[in-house]
C-alpha cells in the first residue's frame, strides 16, 4: 500500500525536470494502515523525500500524528509538494513544514545560466521557423521584382505617364512581398499578428494620409499632372502669376525657369488646382497696345497708316489678320488699339511688339498724324494776342514743327524693323535653356516628362533681316 501511495502521489521520478505544472496539483491520499503508527508514518515520508533527490538533507519527524518537516528545497513548489505529500498521508493529524528555502546569493548565476538555456533551446526550436522565414522571404522579394519588372514591361505600351507606371508596378511589387509576410506570420503561429498586420494597413495608410496631407497631395497631383500632361518640358506656361519654361515634373514641385533666369519651384497641388497657361501649344499668340492720336486727325487715315504697318512687318503674321480698331475717346485724343499675331515659337512677343509700337509712332510722324498727351487747362488772365495766317501750311508739313523730321533719316527709321537696343526679335527660349543649363543641375531621373526632341532651347536664334 506504501508503493501504491507512491505512484498516486504525483511524486515525478528521480531525473525527471521539476516544473510548476507538474507540480500544481496536490499529493493524492497515502494509506498505510487502517491505523497507522508515528514510526510507520516516518519510515514511509523519509523514504519518499530521499528518493525524489530533489531536496537537500531532509529529516521527518512524527509525535502523535504531527509531521515535522525540516531541510531544504529549491524552489517554494517542492517545499509546498513535500507539505501536501505529509498532509494527505493517512491517520496524519497536522503538519509542520519546517523545510527552507534558500535565497540565492548576489554572485549566484546559476539562475541567469538557467534563463540563457532556456533561450538558447527556444532560439534552437525556432530555427527550422526562422529558416523557413528567410526563404520565404527571399523568394517573396525575387518574385517581386520579377513581378514589378513584368508590370512596368506590360505598362509601357499601354500608359504614357512614367510616373504611373512606376506607381503601379511598385504597388503590384509591395503586395507580392505583404503576402509572403503574412505567410510567414502564419506558419510561425503568429495568425492574430498576420491579422492584426492585415487590418492595420488600411489604418496605417490613412493615418499616414492625414499626418503627411500635404506630402500625400502633392504626391497625387504629379500623378494626375504626368496623366493629364498640360505641358511638355519646355513649353512657356503661367502659373500662379509666375512665367516660365517648364524645366522639371518631379514628385513633389513643378520648377520652371522664368524670363528672369531664377528657377522657381510650384508645388504640385498648386499647379493643379491654379489656373495655367501654355502659351506654347499654340504657336501664334496676339499681343495689342494702344496709341492716341488727336482729335483733328481722321480716324480711319491714322487706322490705315498703322494697318500699312503691320502689314509689312515681318515678324506680324497677315492670317490671323491684324486690326486697328478706335478704344475709346480719351479727354485729349482718341484712343486706337491695335491688335497683331506673332509666331511666339519664333520671336519673343516683348520684342516684337516694342518694334511694332515704335514704327506706328514713326508712321503717324512722317504722315502728320499728332500724337498730344493729356489735356492741361491754361489760364490766361491778361488773354493772349491771334493771328490768323492768310496760307496753310504745305502740303505734307505736320501741324507741329516738333514733328517734322528730314525724310531720309525717317525712311531709315522706318526700314530698321529691330534695333540695337531691341536685340533681334527672336524667342528667348535659346537664351532660358542656357541659363538653365548654366544652373545648378537638378537631380537626375526625378523628372516625370519626357524630354522633348524638339526642345524650344535647341532651336537657333531667328534674327530678322534690317
């Protein structure tokens, strides 16, 4: 009955490994006899606590059914054990565990050799896991390259934009990689963390997308912008009051190098959401000003000499037809606008139309056509003595001495079409791509247009002949 009580009583074998588990539950009932005597009771206990080796000098002691426990045990689960086991032997009436447990000593790194074990067992169990990870992994980043290669091969003969493309062959590169992870997580036991991973990514992105707002539109405004392709790289556009040529798309800002020679960076939201001009998809552009003349003059002699004009200018295109029409009437003169088309690939519209203005002018001198400024009243308190001349004056004579000029230095006036001080009347695109080229070189591989083969800056200088 002694050895059943032994195998009962959850006592482990001698080189078993104590662990809480094992020694959760309680010792079951030992039976020695009916009734059982002190010496018995001791006998039996002393036996039980040297064959477990698992405490230290143990000594048992019985008076009238009380048990005295006394050495020392390793750990408060073996001495709780050895109580239980005296508890519930037969015809015990009390307990008294007397067995110590020893603290270990400040130098004692039996405990932290234990705890390194036990990681490094853990570190071994994890291997195969570990191993199988990496491959997985490396097979997963393989095909996604394949994979991003094969969707930007299959995008380029179907979407223009580059950005674009780029996009959604990264995009189809990053999910082939996500699953290979969440495969991982899986197989490593980890399925809350793969779907926890699963779930959280639509959150990441949206917190992602309201902390870096800004960023993430103008990010979405390139990828519109290279759809959309309002410009080409060096188009002349206006954007938010700014003028320039088109230098860079890039991801985040639009550069343009203006007619100053800076280069100035949009942002690509901006850009979207402002109004744009291209003066560059249509070659012709229309450029007007006005002139006064004065109320003496005829108004349909003065719209005929400045038509005479633009129609012999070289750099004025005859279809669209150029007009002279009356603006308005002014408190000293009447106001004439004239409007003309140029070829704004060719000549520089601020040149063309200086030249234009100061032939008009030249023309209303040499035909005698005034040109007064504002009216200003003149008072005379004592008044001022008339004559009336008996001739008018000669035919061809303007009504002002100021405005007759010799007619041979008028004619050679009339015959320059661009002077010294206006430069040529060719297109400063050449001169803007020298400067840009002359700046600091922006990044390469960012820009998201296509560099165009017929490059306004790559076209030479078109001087018109004097």
């Amino acid at each position: 009955m002694a050895q059943e009580a032994v195998d009962k009583g959850a006592a482990p074998h001698k080189g078993i490994t104590s662990t809480t588990e094992e020694l959760s539950p309680a010792a079951a009932k030992v039976d020695v006899k009916p009734v059982a005597q002190d010496e018995e009771i001791r006998k039996r206990l002393q036996t039980v606590l040297n064959a477990t080796d698992w405490f230290t000098d143990p000594q048992v002691r019985v008076e009238e059914g009380v048990v005295f426990l006394n050495g020392q045990a390793a750990s408060e689960e073996l001495r709780k054990w050895a109580g239980d086991l005296a508890r519930n032997t037969q015809d015990v009436v009390a307990v008294a565990n007397r067995i110590e447990v020893p603290q270990p000593s400040a130098w004692d790194f039996r405990q932290t050799s234990s705890g390194i074990s036990a990681l490094w067992r853990d570190f071994i169990r994890a291997m195969p896991f570990f191993l199988f990870g990496l491959l997985i992994l490396a097979l997963s980043v393989g095909i996604a390259l394949l994979v991003t290669r094969g969707v930007r091969a299959i995008l380029r003969q179907r979407v223009r934009t580059k950005l674009l493309q780029t996009v959604i062959a990264r995009a189809a590169g990053g999910f082939v990689v996500f699953c290979g992870v969440y495969l991982i997580l899986r197989v490593s036991g980890l399925t809350q963390l793969a779907l926890t991973l699963v779930g959280g990514t639509g959150l990441i992105g949206l917190v992602l997308g309201i902390a870096f707002r800004d960023i993430t539109e103008n990010f979405l405004s390139s990828i519109f912008l290279s759809i959309q392709r309002p410009f080409e790289t060096g188009d002349l556009v206006e954007i938010s009051g700014v003028t320039g040529y088109v230098q860079q798309l890039n991801m985040r800002t639009t550069v343009l190098m203006t007619l100053d020679g800076n280069l100035t960076q949009i942002p690509n939201a901006t850009v979207y959401k402002t109004i744009l001009s291209n003066f560059t998809t249509n070659a012709n552009r229309r450029e007007d000003f006005v002139v006064g003349i004065g109320y003496d003059a005829a108004i349909n002699e003065a719209q005929e000499i400045a038509r005479k004009v633009l129609a012999d200018h070289p750099a004025v295109l005859n279809d669209p037809e150029p007009s002279v029409l009356a603006d308005s009437l002014g408190s000293a003169t009447v106001n004439l606008r004239v409007y003309f088309w140029l070829n704004g690939r060719e000549h520089s519209w601020l040149k063309v139309r200086s030249s234009v203005i100061r032939l008009v002018k030249l023309a209303f001198q040499n035909q005698g056509i005034s040109m007064p400024d504002e009216a200003r009243e003149v008072v005379f308190p004592q008044g001022i003595p008339v004559t009336i001349l008996a001739e008018k004056p000669a035919e061809g004579q303007g009504a002002s001495p100021a405005n007759r000029l010799p007619t041979e230095s008028r004619h050679q006036d009339l015959d320059v079409v661009s002077t010294k001080a206006e430069a040529g009347l060719y297109s400063e695109s050449s001169v803007i791509e020298e400067q840009a080229r002359e700046a600091r070189p922006l990044q390469e591989g960012e820009n998201l247009l296509p560099v165009a083969s017929g490059m306004a800056g790559s076209e030479k200088r078109k001087e018109t002949s004097s």
